[in-house]
C-alpha cells in the first residue's frame, strides 16, 4: 500500500513538474477532484498543491474517486508527448537537432502560478514555447527569474492604481537547478568596470521545451545586484542595462556552460540584444577571426522580432552607462568606446546619440519581422533611417503575425465540442483550414449554450473577485449588490489592456449619456467588462484606468460597468472565454499586433475592434465587427472624436441589433452564424503553431542552413 501510493505521488509530481499540465485540462481536473479546496487554497498551482499533499492522502482520494486509471493515464500521455520521435519538427527540422534554436526574452507568460511576465510580449513568449514543443522544433529559452514578478494591482477607494510586490515562493515553482559539466549549479558571470554580475541559473520544461532562466540573488552579488532579477520592468536606465547585460551576455554563456552551440539566436524585442556581441566574442575567440568577420556570421543566423511600433519603446543608453558595463567586454573584443557605440547608433558618427538595443539588434540580424502586416509597414518607415540608400518598402524588415497557443486558451468546454464535432485529431491538425470547415456542422443550439455556460461561469468569476474587493475597501453597498451585477442574458463586452494613453481603454465612455442609454436599454442593454494595469510610472495611463474605476463604482454604473482588479493570465482566461464581444480600440497604428481578440475567437466571442494589428488583416466583414474603416487623421483630437463616433454607431447599428435578434428557440441565430464563420475563417491562421512554422519555414531554417555554408559547422 505504502509503495503504491508513494509511486502514485511521484507520478503526480511529474505530471506538476512539466508545465505541459498548462494546456490539458484533464491533468488540472486530477488535482481539482484530489482536494478542490486545497486546489483553491494554492491557487491552481500543482506544484504547491503536491508539497501538501501526502501520498497516503493521494491514495485514499484516488482509491475513493477511482482516479488511478486517470493519473496513470495522464502520466502515460506525457511521456508519449516528450518522447514522441513523429513530429512536425523531426520530419522538418532535422538539422536544429544538434544546433537549436534559442529564443531569448526578457518575459514569459506561461500561466498565472509563474508571475515573470506582464503583458503581451510575455503572454506571446510562453505561447511560442508551447507551439515550438508541441510542433517538436529544438528550442531552448532564455529568460531571467524575477523574484518578485511584475505588481499586483489593487485600487484604492478612489479607483487610483496601488502596486504590491510578493516575493515569489521558489519551492512552489517547477524549478530544477541546471548543472555544469562536474555536476555543480551553473553559475555564468558577466564582468563590468564597476562590479562582476554573477547568477546561478534554473530550469523549467515546458512540454518538450527546455525554459533556462537566469537568478541574480546569490552570494557573489552585492546587495544591489542580488535585487537585479526581483522586478520585470522596475528602476532606473542602471537597473535596466544591468538586466539586459545579464540576460544578454550571461544568457549566452549558459549555452556555452552547458557546451550548446545555437543553429539560431531568436531575439524577442531588443531587451536581450548583447546576446550577438557575445557570441560574436565566442567565433572571435574559438575561431581567431576579426570582429566584422565574426559580426557578419553571427548575423547569418540571428533573428530578430520587434514588436514596438512607439519610438520611446526602445531601449536606449547613455554612453557612460554603455562603457561602464561593458567597457571591458568591448575591450575583449578589439572594439574602441566610439566602434562599439556606433552599433547601436543611428548615425555612427554622431558622438551624442545614445546606444539603442533595437538599433543594434537590426545591424546584426540578416532577418527581422514586425508582428503583423501593417506593423511590418510601421517597422520599416520607423527604421528606414538605418538604410538611408534604399526605398522604404526595400528596408530588410518583413512581418510574421502573431498568434496564439490553443489549448492553452480554448475553454474546456469547447474543447469536447470541437472533439465531438471536429474530429478526434483536430488538435493536431488546427493549422488546416478544411478541419475549421467543420464548424459550420456545429448545431446552432449546441454552440450558442457551450457559449452561454461560459459567460455564467465568466460572471460568477467576476463576481467572486469583486466580492473580494468590496470587502477590502468596506464598500457595504456593492456588498449587496453583487449578485445582481452582470446579467448572463445581457450582451457583454470585454475591454481588457496595458492602460497605455494610445490603447484609448476609455473611448467607449467618450459620449457617456449615449453609452448611458445603451446600458439601460431595457430591450437591448450591454453590459461592459473591464481589467488592465498601468506602468507604475505612466501617471496618465493611472489616471484613465481611474476614470473607469470610478464609474464602475459608482450606485448607478456598477452592476452594468465593472472593472476587474489585478488583470493577469487568469482574469485573461475567463475574459477572453466568456464575453460576447471584445473591445480593441488602440490609436492606429500604434498596436503592434493584439493576440487577446485571436483568444477570443476560439471560444465563440466577436471581435469589435479598431483596423490594426491582426484585425486589419483577419476581418472581412462577416467575422465580427469594424471600428471605421482604417483612417488616419492628422489631428489626434479629431481622430479620437471621429473613432469614438465610429464605435458608438458600430455598437447601435450593428452589434447590439444582432445579438438580440432570436429565432422561435430564442437563439441569435443570425450572431450565431457570425461566431461560427469567425472559428472557420480565423481559427487556423491567427493560432501560434501558424506562427511558429511561419518562423521555422522562413526564418529559423534558412538561417541555419547559411550557417551550415559560412562555417561548415565548425563551433
């Protein structure tokens, strides 16, 4: 018995330990019905919940539940998944095997229990991993570990943006230390004029996918350093390049303790750029070659994605900070203080222009892409400065547009729908279009009531979290209130986003008493969503994000308006799962792509949504809804005013008349069409494993097979 139940454990806590579990809920339902208040209680996270639980408890849960079949099935698919030898990437991929791809970032969203991650780069970063693993692409990712995460937001009884910092519990996290070749923790170093930067470094699996991130809070630091890696996106320009040095510089020398040579270095933003100079110093070394010798075969096959379309997005140093840290790592490699600065310069010449990480990150790269088409267009008038010879649609900056990773955000629900009705093997065959054909055979009824146990179960969230805030404030009035706010029966819209000044998360109250006759239509109301945090520094964006808070507390706006504290991948995921409609309504051309309407898609919700980013490309005028019709007024005032008008009429004409238009059986048959040709002609483009097989077809083959030409595989 005791042997059983111990070997029942250890299955367990494999299945915990591989983030793999992120993406298959009938791993996460195993824990749910072990204990599903300790489920609660450790919020979801399986790695907490099995350092509670003993394996005399498993036993006597499973053999009360009969869960034994389920946990040694669980296990069984995860090592078939790991070890399946069939995949995309070994029949494509071959020649990354023994040279893979490494794909750093300063961010990693892969679930809500790992907090190193703020917004949609990161989100975008864990999805790529999780498509890279289950495509079976060799990758590895590079990343730093922050201690603290980014904030959690709470609001304050005016609705003003407080900011909390939680030290994170390393022992609850899937973390396994990664060892040299003497069987010693890892430790890379980075030498500066100042002090040496030192951190040990973990490992975490994502499915097939090896995640390596880097810890700076080790003795060896000072005390100041040991803080380095405590916060994502907090501090001076110091902090910053101190963070970038490391997981730039100390990222590469994690393959080089670990005696891994990248077929490709995939960059993800700007933030890891000094990745390439350091293993431009490598081949300068190992190979006693000059710097521009060595410069140029790096580039070869170093791939960059930029996804800032806002110019004071980019890093950029001064160049006494720039010597200071990497001074003597210039020095190593032959370069004077002005060579250096020069590549990432603008204008090599110009002694005043600070060093910019996106400037040296396209001067080093032979393939850079923007995250959507017209993103691409923005990239390139925003960079043609560095081609000055060439037109602007001649500027070597292209576009692969972002998408998203399934099954890690497709409800349950939907799930055994589409098994039932797309087939057994849709999941492995999502990135063709005849399986999304098939959505159309879905019975209207069947869809329309998966769609609506969704939105209760959205509500029921939003409810829960508010009950949370509203005691913590004291707000005794919304106490009584709270189960009145939100109507399942009500259209609902989600409006959720970094309160940046360009995402305009407050246009749809911009004609507040027509937005007011909206909510209380007593035919046809709407009901409106929000969630988002602002840069702690970005007192603007603090101070739109208020504005909402306020409304949505206020007796006559709170059961209709609601704002959700504390946006992170959890609030996403019901979000996203459960409205009826997704608001996107950023000042064209500034988003980048937007990845939160594509998860919105996949689980029944309509898109309503600004011309830019993914929309400008996926919408036809039959999958959801436009805000205008792609224009661009000179005058910011005039635009916003113009856009506003837009999405008031959008809402009266179009959205709002259909979805209550029902049938005899009182389904909106009519929306219901709309929402199926939504899955049928986006579901298979805007996905992740498009993506990830756009960059290994385009990018991450290419780029090796021209280092396999320049060096002849020499290390």
């Amino acid at each position: 018995m005791a042997e059983s139940s111990t070997h029942l454990h250890k299955r367990l806590r494999a299945l915990a330990d591989n983030l793999w579990w992120t993406w298959h809920p009938e791993v996460i339902g195993i824990f749910t019905d072990l204990d599903p208040h300790l489920w609660r209680e450790v919020e979801h996270n399986p790695v907490a919940f099995m350092n509670r639980i003993t394996p005399a408890q498993v036993e006597e849960r499973a053999a009360e539940l009969v869960l034994h079949s389920r946990i040694n099935y669980a296990f069984r698919r995860l090592n078939e998944y790991v070890e399946q030898p069939k995949t995309w990437g070994a029949l494509h991929c071959g020649n990354l095997n023994n040279r893979p791809v490494v794909y750093f970032s300063a961010e990693f969203g892969l679930h809500e229990s790992l907090p190193i991650y703020s917004g949609g780069l990161g989100i975008l970063a864990g999805d790529h991993l999780k498509s890279a693993s289950d495509l079976g692409i060799p990758l590895i990712g590079i990343g730093l570990l922050y201690q603290q995460g980014y904030f959690s937001q709470r609001l304050d009884k005016d609705g003003w943006q407080e900011e909390d910092y939680i030290n994170l519990d390393t022992a609850t996290l899937p973390l396994q230390p990664v060892l040299d070749s003497s069987g010693q923790p890892l430790i890379v170093r980075v030498d500066t004029r100042s002090t040496p930067l030192l951190a040990r470094v973990w490992q975490i699996q994502v499915g097939r996918i090896r995640l390596m991130l880097l810890d700076s809070n080790i003795e060896g630091n000072s005390l100041e350093d040991r803080e380095l890696t405590s916060r994502l996106y907090g501090g001076d320009t110091k902090l910053r390049i101190r963070q970038e040095v490391l997981l730039g510089i100390g990222g590469a020398r994690i393959l080089q303790g670990l005696n891994i040579f990248p077929g490709v270095l995939h960059l993800n933003e700007g933030h890891s750029s000094f990745a390439i100079l350091e293993e431009v110093r490598r081949i300068m070394e190992y190979d006693g070659i000059p710097f521009k010798r060595a410069h140029r075969r790096v580039s070869l096959y170093t791939v960059f994605t930029t996804h800032t379309p806002v110019a004071a997005g980019h890093d950029r140093f001064a160049p006494d900070l720039v010597e200071d840290h990497l001074g003597l790592f210039r020095e190593r490699m032959g370069l004077s203080h002005e060579e250096f600065m020069a590549l990432g310069r603008v204008n090599p010449l110009d002694s005043s222009e600070t060093f910019c990480m996106t400037v040296l990150a396209l001067k080093s790269c032979r393939r850079a892409n923007g995250v959507s088409a017209i993103h691409g267009t923005v990239s390139r008038l925003m960079w043609n400065c560095l081609w000055p010879s060439k037109g602007e649609a001649e500027v070597p900056i292209g576009h692969i547009t972002n998408g998203v990773h399934v099954l890690s955000w497709l409800a349950p629900q939907m799930y055994q729908l589409f098994q039932t009705r797309l087939g057994q093997d849709w999941a492995t065959r999502m990135v063709h279009p005849d399986i999304w054909e098939k959505v159309t055979e879905i019975d209207d009824g069947e869809l329309w009531e998966t769609h609506q146990s969704l939105k209760m179960r959205l509500i029921r969230f939003v409810r829960r979290r508010l009950r949370i805030q509203a005691e913590r404030l004291g707000m005794r009035d919304m106490l009584k209130q709270i189960e009145h706010i939100l109507d399942p029966d009500v259209l609902t819209i989600g409006c959720a986003r970094r309160f940046a000044t360009y995402k305009r998360g407050d246009l749809i109250l911009s004609q507040l008493e027509r937005l007011t006759r909206m909510l209380n239509d007593t035919r046809r109301p709407i009901q409106i969503i929000f969630a988002g945090k602002a840069h702690p520094r970005d007192n603007e964006g603090k101070e739109l994000l208020q504005r909402i808070a306020k409304l949505s507390y206020s007796k006559q706006y709170r059961t209709s308006i609601v704002f959700v504290e504390n946006y992170d991948y959890n609030v996403a995921r019901h979000l996203v799962q459960g409205v009826d409609v997704w608001l996107n309504t950023p000042r064209r051309p500034l988003e980048a792509c937007g990845t939160s309407g594509q998860k919105v898609v996949l689980n029944g919700g309509l898109n309503l949504s600004v011309l830019d980013g993914w929309w400008n490309e996926a919408y036809d005028g039959h999958n959801g809804f436009a805000i205008g019709h792609g224009g661009m007024h000179n005058d910011l005032a005039v635009q916003n005013a113009r856009d506003a008008e837009y999405l008031y009429e959008t809402l009266e004409k179009e959205v709002i008349p259909l979805y209550y238009q029902r049938d005899i059986s009182g389904i909106p048959s009519l929306w219901v069409k709309r929402m199926k040709h939504a899955m049928q002609s986006l579901g298979w483009r805007f996905i992740a494993d498009r993506m990830v097989k756009d960059y290994a077809e385009r990018f991450y083959l290419p780029a090796a097979m021209a280092t396999s030409a320049e060096t002849g595989m020499l290390g």
